[in-house]
C-alpha cells in the first residue's frame, strides 16, 4: 500500500488497464511462432482491490475458440502458462500469484473482448460465452422473459470468472415457495448443461476444443474449475422470470436479528422463512445491519418504486467523500483507530442514502434489484466461508458467529488493535443439487463449496459469512486467521461443516493469507468429502496434463 492515498485508489479497475500493443519485432523475439491472427499486447494486471499486480505481461484476445485452441497449443510447445482474464474481480491468487515479473511465461487470454456470444437455445436454456458480463447476460435474458433465482451482486463478473469459482447469490425457498422450472437455489454452477473448454487430446498429441454434457464425469471437475482450465462456452439452464421487490431496513439491532434461536424476535431466520432471500450488512462497531430482504412479487406493491435498471445504491456505488476522505486518513497516517468512525460513515451513509434515494422499498424485474454493485464502489480485502447446516440451524450458525466476531472485535479494540474497518455480509443459500438441471445424469460440480455431502443429506443450506476490512488493515490477518479457526471448529462435520470461499481470503497465518499448510493441504480437501478433491485434481491433471492453466498457487493447492 503506497503512503500517498487518494480517493480514485478505491476507484481503479483492471478493465481501465493501459493495453499496449505488441511491437511486432519485440513480439517476434519473446514469442516466436505465436499465432498471427490473434491480437497480442502488453498490459498491467491487477485484481479486486489492487494486492495482486502485475506489469507489462503478455496477452491475447482471441476471436473464438479455436483461437483461443491456437493459443493454448503455443503456449503448450514453448513452456508458457495460460491464465484465463475477465474483470479481475477477486481476491485469491487464482489467476495470477503476487509477484509475478513482467517477463514471467505467462500469457493473460482476455475473454471479455470476443467470446461474448449470447444465443437462445430452448425456452429453458441459453449458449453462453464465458467473457459475457453477468449483467450482459441478465439483460439478455430479461429481454426473453427468462431470468435466475439469484446472481452474485456485482454486474462486471464474467461468466467464466463467476463458474470458475462456483459463485452465488443470497436464495433458499420461503415458507411453501416450490422450485421453478429451469431455476435452482444454489451456485450458478449448478446451471450448467454443457460446458466447452480446451483440453488435452491425447491421440492428436494436442490441445483441442471439446464439449462435454453434464452428465459425463469429467464435466463435474470443469463445473468449478478454480483457473486448473479454460473454457469457452457453456450452456445453461435457466427459468421464467420473477419480478422482485427489495425492502431495506437499518432499524433492527443486531442483537435482535442475529439473536440465539429460540426468540420470537424480527431474526434473519424470520424473514428467511418470510421470503427466502436475504443479504445482512453489519459495518464494523455498528449496532444496527444494513438488512435486504427480496420477495417475488408478480405485481408492485402500492409502496414499492418501480426499477427499471440495476444498481439502485448510488451511496453504496459511488464512495461518499466522507467515507473515502476518513479511510484516506486510516491508510495514509495510519490512523487506524478511525474504524469505528469509519463504521459509523458507512451506517450513516446507507440509512440516510435509502431515504435520500427512495431506494428501501425497490420492485422490478429480478435483474434490477439483484444487481447493485459497481467497480466505483469501496474496494476492500474480504474474507470468505460457507457453512453447510440444517435450514432450521440458520440462526444458530449465525448467532455464534456474531456472538464470536463482536466479542473477538471487543478484545481487540481493548488493546487499541482495529482489525476489522469494514461490514460482515451474512447471506443464506440453497445447494447444488444436480436434479435442479433437469437432465438426466446430471453431476454435481465436484469443487463448489455447494456440493452436497454424500453423509448429511439433512444439510440442504449454506450460510455464507464474509468480513471485509481495507487493504493493509493491522491485525487484520493475526484476526481472520482466528475467525476461521472458530468456524473451522464449531462446523467440523459433526453437525455441520466449513468450506471456504474460493475468491476470498482463507487459509490465514498470524501474518499473511491463502498459507496456512493444514488449511491448503487438509482442510480443504477434506471438506468437499467423498473423495472428491482428489477426483477433481484427476480430470484436471488428465484433461490438463502438462498444467499449462495453473500458476505457483494452484500448483501448492493441487500437489
């Protein structure tokens, strides 16, 4: 972190990267015999919040898939690694390791500038590129009639990017709600009928293009591959579409909504019974969470303002001066002990910005509400978990945790230690069961948190708990790292079960992220269950043998 901060620090985006074209003879000597119809440049690469940079490296934009093959097969023949590129959204290293020099032999294949394609197949399904923006696809989908049960907030993902890591939205069925057709409550992985993407062939000695229905095995390594492939293109399913109304309310306390069960209070268990769909937002040394809840409403309510675009938020998309001026302060005179000053903005901003912008009771198509988050919002470190349990051990897994979290933020705070200067996100979803793709021998994605456990079929919901905090927070990690002990405790398979959220931060040591050995070696494996990292690793390796989609990270994950 550079001690000169400004407020457009919060604002970069990878997408606004300068991209240089190749000279042609410089190109020629670094990577002789590189396809030459494929456009090549330099370009910087950074993600999410800018901790993982990287300078003047190779990349490419194919025009297609068998371009994209072209590419690949160089990259096989002359000891250079592929790593697929979206937006760049993201906090783990598995795109790019920190570190990585400019002359490295990496090559960054955009996938957002051609494989954008957007065809509908059936009634129920749609041919997707995986460089399409899940924005671009919703509105297409909308455009049809058609739409998801939830979708991950920020509209910039890419497909790809977004089924790489089995991403998801905040929807578990409300009191007598049944399944749709075409439509399910876990991740977008379990959407997936075919998925297309380069892998070895071993009787042409050559990577080629391949498609591969849901219910043939290798696809359920492919489903949530981590970055260890590259695919093209995917067919999903999808349903009808819902319209949606969204009520914001920061008038409950947290002792309320997120109390022990057995209370007959305004809980989050309560409104999920209610209407399925629910998002907490509890900014650091607050006493009272940002809440969301969505309910399908075919017609709008007399109350509800009418939405007819995503991103609905503007005080939450766009950093007020007064937040960006306080985290400006903590950074650059690290004046950390502003976390709860900056916790205070940020409520303050949101309960007064609901009011200012009508937005606390919103209803339109399911894309406008489910979408509200912008590349100009706060980019801030966030760790991530999803714990499987019961339906009805909702609020028990919930109230532990915060119970945990505020007395651990308490202890510290104590000792003049604010480790924590942003929100925790609590969000409530369904599984990946198979059956919700509606074809027979359908395979669960082996490597999604949302995979189903084999020896608790009781288990049908996952609490996804993330805590943010900024970029070079003190004790942010020596904290995290005892979070995750606590959840990795409470929910070690007994009763219930941790899994980590691949895009985010896990696996801490007192002083870094993603380098806890037991956590990458044991833990994670483990607790997909079944045997099924170790079969995932197998497709991987064989579809992937000589590891061209891979980086160091990957390469200490898989073994």
């Amino acid at each position: 972190m550079t001690d000169t901060w400004t407020r457009r620090s919060f604002l970069l985006s990878a997408a606004a990267l300068t991209l240089l074209p190749a000279d042609p003879a410089v190109a020629a000597a670094e990577l002789p015999d590189f396809p030459g119809d494929v456009a090549l440049y330099r370009t910087a690469y950074r993600n999410w919040v800018g901790e993982i940079t990287a300078d003047g490296l190779w990349a490419c934009s194919p025009a297609d898939g068998e371009q994209v093959v072209a590419v690949v097969n160089w990259a096989w023949r002359n000891g250079w690694r592929v790593r697929g590129r979206g937006s760049s959204h993201g906090w783990s290293p598995l795109t790019l390791t920190e570190g990585t020099p400019s002359d490295a032999p990496v090559l960054l294949v955009d996938t957002a500038t051609h494989l954008t394609g957007l065809t509908l197949e059936s009634s129920h399904a749609v041919r997707v590129g995986t460089g399409v923006t899940l924005e671009a696809l919703l509105t297409f989908l909308e455009g049809h009639g058609l739409g998801v049960t939830a979708a991950p907030a920020p509209g910039d993902l890419t497909l790809g990017g977004a089924l790489a890591i089995d991403a998801h939205g905040t929807a578990v069925p409300a009191r007598g709600e049944e399944r749709l057709p075409g439509q399910t409550y876990g991740s977008l992985s379990n959407r997936v009928l075919t998925v297309t993407a380069v892998v070895w062939d071993e009787a042409s000695d050559a990577y080629v293009l391949r498609t591969f229905d849901r219910a043939e095995a290798d696809s359920a390594a492919l489903l949530t591959h981590l970055g260890r492939a590259l695919v093209t293109e995917v067919v999903l399913r999808v349903g009808a579409n819902s319209n949606l109304r969204c009520v914001s309310r920061t008038d409950i306390p947290a002792a309320e909504l997120f109390a022990a069960p057995g209370g007959d209070g305004r809980t989050l268990a309560s409104y999920l019974d209610q209407a399925g769909r629910v998002e907490a937002i509890w900014f650091a040394f607050t006493e009272f969470p940002w809440l969301k809840v969505w309910s399908v409403e075919p017609t709008k309510p007399l109350t509800s303002r009418r939405v007819t675009s995503p991103y609905n938020y503007p005080f939450s998309d766009n950093v007020p001066t007064l937040v960006a001026d306080i985290a400006g302060r903590m950074v650059s005179d690290a004046a950390w002990y502003l976390a709860p000053v900056l916790g205070n903005a940020q409520y303050d901003a949101a309960a007064l910005g609901l009011v200012a912008t009508l937005s606390a009771d919103i209803w339109g198509p399911s894309k406008n509400t489910l979408l509200y988050l912008k590349p100009t919002t706060l980019r801030i470190n966030a760790n991530g978990y999803a714990v499987l349990t019961r339906r009805d051990q909702v609020q028990r897994v919930v109230a532990e945790f915060t119970d945990f979290y505020r007395e651990r933020l308490a202890v510290y705070s104590a000792l003049g230690r604010f480790p924590v200067n942003g929100s925790v996100e609590i969000r409530v979803t369904g599984l990946d069961d198979p059956a919700d793709a509606e074809l027979v021998g359908a395979r669960a994605p082996l490597l999604s948190a949302l995979r189903p456990d084999a020896g608790h079929p009781e288990w049908d919901t996952a609490v996804w708990l993330d805590i943010l905090t900024l970029p070079g927070t003190p004790y942010a990690e020596q904290f995290l790292r005892e979070i995750e002990r606590f959840l990795l405790d409470s929910h070690d398979g007994t009763d219930s079960l941790t899994r980590v959220e691949w895009s985010k931060g896990w696996a801490y040591t007192e002083d870094a992220v993603w380098d806890d050995e037991e956590v990458l070696g044991t833990v994670v494996p483990a607790s997909l269950g079944d045997g099924a990292w170790g079969q995932a690793a197998g497709m991987l390796d064989r579809l992937d043998p000589h590891r061209v989609f891979g980086n160091a990270f990957l390469d200490r994950l898989f073994g």
